[in-house]
C-alpha cells in the first residue's frame, strides 16, 4: 500500500511546489489534489476555504497520506491553523499538515538586507495579515516593512492559460507598479501565492534587478526535507516508490493537459469527489 506526501492546492499552482518537492525528495510518493472544480480559493471566505480545506484534508487522509502539504497560500492563511488545532487532534492526531507561509517568511527574513519586503498574494492572503504577522514574529526584528499587494487576475491568467497574453501583461505591471509605490526601496518580494511562479516571465521584466524574488517551492521543498530529517518517526511512514499520482476535482482530461505544460512532462490524472 502507498503511503505518500499529499500535496494540496484550489488548481495547478500547487505543482510548482510538487516540483521542487520531486527534485529534492525523488524517492518518495506523492498524491497531487488539485481542486480545479472551486478554484479560485483566493476570492472566498474564510469559512469556505477552511471547510474546502478541511474536505481535502480528511479525503487525503482517507487516501493513507501521513503528511499533507498544503501547497496553497491561500488555504495556508485560512485555513491551517484551525484544522492543525481544531481539527486534527480529534481525527488524526498522528498525522500532519503544513503550510508555505512559515518557511517563506524565514526565508525572506533571511534574504532581505535592508529589511523592506513585499508580498504579492490573492485577495485573501493580502486581507488574511499573515505574512506581515508571520514576519513580524519569525524576522527578529530585520524585517522592518512589509508592503503588500493582492492580485486578484493572477491566478484566474493561469488556471485558463492565458500565461502569454497581453492581458497578462498588463495586469502583471499594474500590480508590480503598485508594490513599488507602496514602497520604492523593496529589496525582496514573496510570491505569496503558488501560482505565480507559471507568471516569474512577465513577473522579471518588471521588478528593478537588484531586487530578490523568493522561490517558495524550493524553500518549502528544503525545509521539508529537513523536518522529515528532523521528525524520523513520520519519515518512516511515508511510502518512497517514487510514484506519483494527480488527481482533480474537475475534468481528468483537462488536468493532464494543462498540468503536463506545468510540470514539463506527460502524466495521467484521475477525476475525485470532495
Ligand atoms: N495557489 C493558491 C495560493 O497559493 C491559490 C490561489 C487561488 O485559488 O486563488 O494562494
């Protein structure tokens, strides 16, 4: 029986985590949700993320994952910290789930020189506070602004390919434009949302060089690595074929389309229901 790492997000983004994650763990197994049927996650409520989420984490569950990545900013801000102290003492208290934000922000902590960082996100990060919180708690104190700004075309440019278009183009700018007024001597920006990785093209022709962009799939991917090092007796659990599996909450035949131009490969995807 497989065991693997879940790896969860509202659609595509999440595979840019899932990525990095295969490169640095290759061994182990991986079962990719993506629930393109309620994409966007960025633009609803609270409640509605957390119970999406919630769906997600016990169907994972089900699926005998130990772990569970939430491979999603948005559901990471909503929706982890009531299913980690709420939930999951009463249904799995042996298993786990994570989120990117935590080690985004030490990273970005880390990375900044002058202590002015800005965040791109969806409508409900930006509005959630957590990176600005997060980084207040975790920089000691070398974080000294955090600008944010949300980007509520950004994910929907992504989830209908629409990566190459002009209307790409112009609502990339606006946004990038917008962070840079709020504050001109950022020296490092999050993409605080799994998606915009697919953007980085556009993204790069309008961020000043100097200025570092963090690459949350690889922090994750590292930081996880360690905490399975870390944490042997969860480690033990996971099933390492280096097998992984996709599955959507939408149509299977579109997913292996749009996630083959993603992920850089073929793959095969199965239709679920939450
Ligand atoms: N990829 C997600 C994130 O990191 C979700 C975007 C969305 O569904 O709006 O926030």
């Amino acid at each position: 029986m497989n065991t693997p790492i879940g790896v969860f997000d509202s659609g595509y983004g999440g595979l840019t985590v899932l990525k990095e994650m295969v490169k640095v763990m290759p061994d182990y197994d991986f079962l990719y949700l993506g629930d393109n049927a309620r994409t966007p996650y960025g633009t609803r409520s609270f409640n509605v993320v957390y119970e999406y989420s919630l769906q997600a984490v016990k169907y994972l569950f089900k699926q005998h994952c130990p772990l569970i990545i939430f491979a999603c900013n948005t559901a990471s801000a909503k929706a982890l910290r009531n299913i980690q102290q709420l939930d999951l003492p009463t249904i799995a208290p042996d298993r786990r789930v994570l989120g990117v934000i935590r080690p985004s922000v030490e990273k970005a902590a880390e990375m900044t020189e002058n202590g002015h960082v800005g965040v791109l996100g969806t409508v409900g990060t930006i509005i959630s506070e957590s990176y600005p919180i997060e980084l207040k708690k975790w920089s000691d104190q070398r974080v000294i602004s955090t600008v944010q700004e949300a980007c509520p075309m950004w994910v929907p440019i992504v989830e209908n390919n629409e990566i190459d278009s002009e209307g790409a183009e112009f609502f990339i700018k606006r946004n990038i434009e917008n962070i840079f007024q709020k504050d001109k001597d950022l020296d490092t920006l999050i993409l605080g949302c799994t998606h915009y990785p697919l953007l980085l093209k556009i993204i790069n022709k309008y961020i000043p060089e100097h200025v570092e962009i963090l690459d949350q799939g690889q922090i994750v991917s590292e930081k996880l690595s360690e905490y399975l090092q870390k944490h042997s007796e969860l480690e033990k659990r996971i099933s390492r074929n280096a097998n992984i599996e996709f599955q959507t909450t939408e149509s299977a035949e579109t997913f292996e389309e749009k996630a083959a131009l993603f992920m850089g490969q073929q793959l095969k995807a199965e239709t679920i229901h939450l």
